[in-house]
C-alpha cells in the first residue's frame, strides 16, 4: 500500500529496468510533478539530435513528450499511442504524395528500411527495432531495392526519372543529360524503342551507344556502300530520306554550275532495291553527256566548255584548237583576250555600249558570226556621235584608242597643238581633258564634246568674269587677253600707268582690292570694280582727311605726294606769308595749333588765319 502511494504502477517493458524507488530520480524532478522533457531526452539520443537539427515531426512538437507518452501503466502498456490515420505525415518533411498515400504505415516503416546508424544502435540495444518510426530513408532505392527494374548496374537515383505517381510514368526527364539529346524524329519514340526489355524483365538504359548504327544497323538503306562511316555525316534526326549534312564538295565530284540544279536521282539510280551512290562513273564529261562532236576534240570537254551550260564557253578555250584571226580575220589581242567567247557571239545584247550585227541565222547556231564592216563601231556605240564623222576617212577609233583599253587615249599634248587650232600652252597644259571636254568616260554618261564654237578665253571663262561689262568692247565681248595671259589670272606684272594713274610711292605696295573693291552683281557674282573709278585722292581719302574742310576744292597734290601724308618740304612762299627773318625757325605748331571741330575731332589749323604780328604777338606796348 505504501509502495502504491510512491508509485502510481508498474513501467513499461522498455523502461522495467529503472523499477523502484531509486531510480524515480533518472525520469523524475524532486519536489515537481510530471516529467522534465531534458530527463527523455538524456536517454533518447536520436530524437534530441533531431529535434536540434529541427528535422522530423518530434522537431514540430511543442508539448511536453510526457503529453503524449504515458507510463505506470504496466509492462504490456505501449507508450507509443497516437491514431496513425489521422497523422499529418508532412510534419515529418517527407509528404506522402501520388501512390504513397494509399500505403499501410508498416510497408515503408519496416526494421530492413532502417538506415539512419543512431535510431539502429539505440533501437537494437533496446530489443525494440521493430517498434520505432525513426530511421527510415527518404531514398526511393531503400524501399524500392526489391522491385528496381533496371538491375543492379544501374546506379543512378530513381527520382530523378520517376514520379510518386507510378514507376511506369517518366516525366519531364531530360534526355540531354545522357549526352544524347533526342530530336526530330527521336523525340517521338517511346522509350523502349531504343531501350528495349531484357529477359530478366529489366529495362537497358547503360551501356547504349550513341550512334546510328546500334539501332539501324539492320534497317540502312545503303547495305554496304558507305561502310565504316558514320550517318550522322548525311543524315539527321528527322528523316532518313534526306541528306542536309552531305556536302558534295567534299566528293570527288564536286558539284558546279547546272549540276547543281540536277535531282539527286539523275546520277544515283537505283541498282538492285537500293540507291546506287559508290561507284558512279565520274571521270569525264561523255561518263553522263553524249560527245556531240563524236571524238574529234578530245575527250575533256572543260577545255571548250563550262558546267554553266553547253553554250558558255570557258575562258581556257584551247587556241591550239581554233586559230580565231585565221578564221574570223579578227586577231583577239588586249582587252579582247580577256573576254568570254558569248561576249560577243551573243544572240542578243542589251548594253547600251555594244551593238553587235549578227550573220546567219543567230537563233540556230551556238557562235552565230558577227558582220565586221566598219572596224570598231561594227561591235562599239560611238561614244562621240559622230562627232569625227566628217574627217578625212571618217571616224577612226584606232587614231586615239587601243584594244588595251579605251583610256587612257593616245592623243596627246604634241597632237593637240599639231592637229587643233587651239594650242596647250601655260596652265592649259596642266588641265585635264574632260576640264574642257566634260565627259566622264563611262558609257553611260554623256559623251565628251569636241566642237567648240569658240577658242578664245571668253568662249570657256565667261561664267569666270569678275569684270561684268566693265571692258567689254564695241561688239559686247571682254577680251581677257588684254590683260591675262594662260599663265594665270594674276598680274603681277600689269602695268597700271597705261590706266593714267601711275602707282608710285606707298600706292605700289598696295593690294589691288585696296581701290578696286568687289562688290556683288544681280547674279550673285563677285565683280571687282576696275573702270570708270576717280584718280583724285579725295575719290579714296575723303573719309581720312585732316584737314576738316579747311582746303575745299584744293587738290592734295599742292603739298602732299604718294610717299606720305607729312609734307616735309613745304614752301611757305606759296602762301600770303613768306617765312623770313626769325620766322624761318620757327615750328609749324607754334602758329598752326590744334582746335576740335564740331564734330569732336582735332584738327591743325592753317586757314583762315591772321598774318598781322598781333594776331599771334600780341599787343606789346
């Protein structure tokens, strides 16, 4: 009865061996009721590792453990009671999802699934393995080792392929990583198209090759003509029945010209249920084209002919073969060399440079002739239009150009000034041609012109006259060279005393738009103003005269000349009053002083101004 007010009842099984009195303290707190969680955890280890690392469903529970885990209730009582129906499994961190939810506890919570090392030692030393919920692997193989379909070789994890859903289900896997992307038509194909079903049951997905051949060894179109070599080099993933990667370059054959508009099957026939592509005769032209000339030129038709088609000639064309001046009676020299045969034995031509005549009958024959009568213009436009049609023998290509090329001319300096009328000399002779003769040499520009209605310099300059009609003459022309010579415009050696004003002094050393100012015309143009200007000084001085007004209608010339304004020679004689005596010493400034006029300048006064002795003396007695 005593015993019974110490302790309300027996232990469990599994704690019978703290029984008695002395050992109340190893779960109990003297003076305190209930159990102390820190006392559980001393013993369970497993749970208090988990429950520091937050994991697991105990790492959830804020109760007491004594809440939920009874004891004194004798030994066969099981402290471990909760309703595992009701039991929110994802407070574990492992949620049961797709074929997991409709499982019994005990099909994952077996001792064999066990594998955490801790919950095995504390449970084995225990005797109780079997009645714990700690432990198990959240791997898919601890579970499922039994029932793996892919044998023991294959190491991979099973959830990066399956789903909770079904084993039978692979969703989302991606076949890249395998380091075989499936595209095209590989993309479709279920699974076991390539990985088969062995004997045993399970499914190959090691040890599969990546190449054609491992599957379509047995399906190859091409039996053994490409043997050896990998698909991949023609074909792809999306069809059989096509090449993208084939590059015929790299064949002996390589394909240009027409032949590359030619099927497939023109040359590569079938040959016993199969297409025939080894083997094909290649060597020469009559391998697959019929010799239209039946041997007589040779056998390698690329000497004539070019894979562009039958009637383009190549630029090879043997000449050891066809003597064209002999037969043609045109000796292809320059330029000519160098131009393919359909250039000009073509059987229309719409370059506005070239207007050929054709003989025969251009519809039917492959090099139709060409009617030569009047040497280059039988094939050439003239360029000049008939501008040297009216010289003796007409017009004569040959006289200036060469089969070389059109340009440069061989017309000449020596030739202008021999053959024309109008002479190169001074900075003509550094003028380009189309300067004066426009044209820009290409065809279908317009042509130079050569017809002049005039050589003088009015004739090219006179849109270049800076004169107006200043030195026109009584026929309404300015005749440049009155002045000018083709030197250059310039005249530094123009005499200007023939004008009647002769440039002496300081007026040499000024420049010639000093006086002559440009002004501008009704057109825009700058003319320089040169006729009809005033000698007198005041014409240009009027504005810088001294003087204010004082030498009206007296010329500057009395006192002042070219060299400068100072008039250092003055004879005073001139005047109402001779200088003598004592005046001859005297400084001009002492009489002729500085006044302001209205306008606020200074000026020297010389007139009017008294000549009485008071007037600058005084009155002295």
């Amino acid at each position: 009865m005593s015993a019974q007010l110490i302790s309300p009842g027996k232990l469990t099984a599994a704690h019978a061996r703290y029984e008695g009195i002395s050992n109340c303290t190893n779960c109990h707190a003297l003076g305190q009721r209930g159990i102390e969680p820190a006392k559980c955890l001393t013993c369970h280890t497993p749970l208090r590792a988990r429950i520091r690392a937050d994991e697991g469903f105990h790492a959830t529970v804020d109760a007491d453990c004594a809440t939920c885990h009874k004891d004194h209730f004798g030994r066969d009582f099981d402290p471990v009671r909760f309703d595992t129906g009701a039991f929110d499994h994802r407070r574990t961190g492992f949620p049961l999802v797709g074929e997991h939810r409709s499982l019994d506890c005990q099909q994952c919570h077996q001792p064999s699934f066990i594998t955490a090392a801790d919950v095995r030692a504390f449970k084995l030393a225990a005797g109780r393995l079997d009645e714990t919920y700690l432990g198990v692997s959240d791997n898919c193989q601890t579970c499922h080792r039994r029932d793996n379909p892919h044998g023991a070789g294959f190491t991979a994890e099973c959830q990066q392929c399956h789903q909770p859903t079904g084993w039978e289900q692979v969703a989302d896997f991606d076949h890249s990583t395998t380091g075989f992307p499936l595209v095209g038509q590989h993309a479709a194909l279920v699974c076991t198209s390539c990985h088969g079903e062995g004997a045993d049951g399970t499914v190959s997905f090691t040890g599969t090759q990546p190449v054609c051949a491992t599957c379509h060894r047995t399906d190859s179109p091409h039996g053994s003509q490409f043997r050896g070599q990998d698909c991949a080099s023609c074909h792809d993933a999306r069809t059989w029945t096509q090449a993208p990667h084939f590059n015929h370059a790299l064949a002996d054959f390589p394909l240009t010209g027409r032949h590359l508009r030619v099927s497939c099957a023109s040359c590569h026939t079938q040959s016993g249920g199969r297409t025939q592509f080894e083997g094909i005769a290649h060597e020469t032209c009559q391998s697959c084209h019929e010799d239209q000339h039946e041997g007589e030129l040779g056998s390698d038709c690329q000497t004539c002919h070019t894979t562009a088609s039958w009637e383009r000639m190549s630029r090879t064309f043997a000449a050891d073969r066809f003597d064209h001046a002999a037969a043609t009676g045109f000796a292809l020299v320059g330029a000519h060399l160098d131009l393919e045969c359909a250039t000009c034995h073509a059987r229309s031509n719409d370059d506005n440079a070239i207007a050929l005549t054709l003989a025969d009958n251009p519809e039917t024959e492959s090099f139709p002739a060409i009617l030569v009568e009047d040497g280059c213009q039988s094939c050439h436009r003239d360029y000049h239009t008939d501008v040297f049609a009216d010289l003796p023998g007409g017009t004569d290509c040959e006289s200036c150009h060469a089969p070389d090329g059109w340009l440069p001319t061989s017309f000449g300096l020596d030739r202008h000034n021999e053959e024309t009328t109008f002479a190169l000399t001074g900075a003509h002779l550094a003028t380009p041609c189309f300067a004066c003769h426009g044209g820009s040499g290409d065809p279908g520009d317009a042509p130079p012109h050569f017809d002049f209605e005039s050589t003088t310099c009015e004739g090219c300059h006179a849109d270049e006259n800076p004169h107006g009609d200043q030195f026109e003459n009584e026929a309404g022309v300015t005749v440049c060279g009155g002045c000018h010579a083709p030197d250059g415009w310039d005249l530094g050696s123009f005499d200007h005393s023939t004008t009647g004003f002769a440039l002496t002094g300081r007026h040499a050393a000024l420049d010639c738009q000093t006086c002559h100012t440009p002004t501008t015309d009704v057109e825009g143009r700058t003319i320089h103003q040169f006729a009809g200007l005033e000698s007198e000084c005041t014409a240009c001085h009027a504005s810088d005269s001294p003087h204010a007004g004082q030498f009206e209608g007296a010329s500057c010339a009395t006192c002042h000349d070219a060299e400068a304004f100072t008039v250092p020679t003055f004879d005073h004689g001139q005047t109402s009053f001779p200088l003598i005596g004592a005046h001859e010493r005297v400084a001009c400034g002492s009489c002729h002083r500085t006044e302001t006029a209205p306008s606020g300048e200074p000026f020297v006064r010389f007139r009017p101004l008294g000549t009485d002795c008071a007037d600058c003396h005084g009155d002295v007695r």
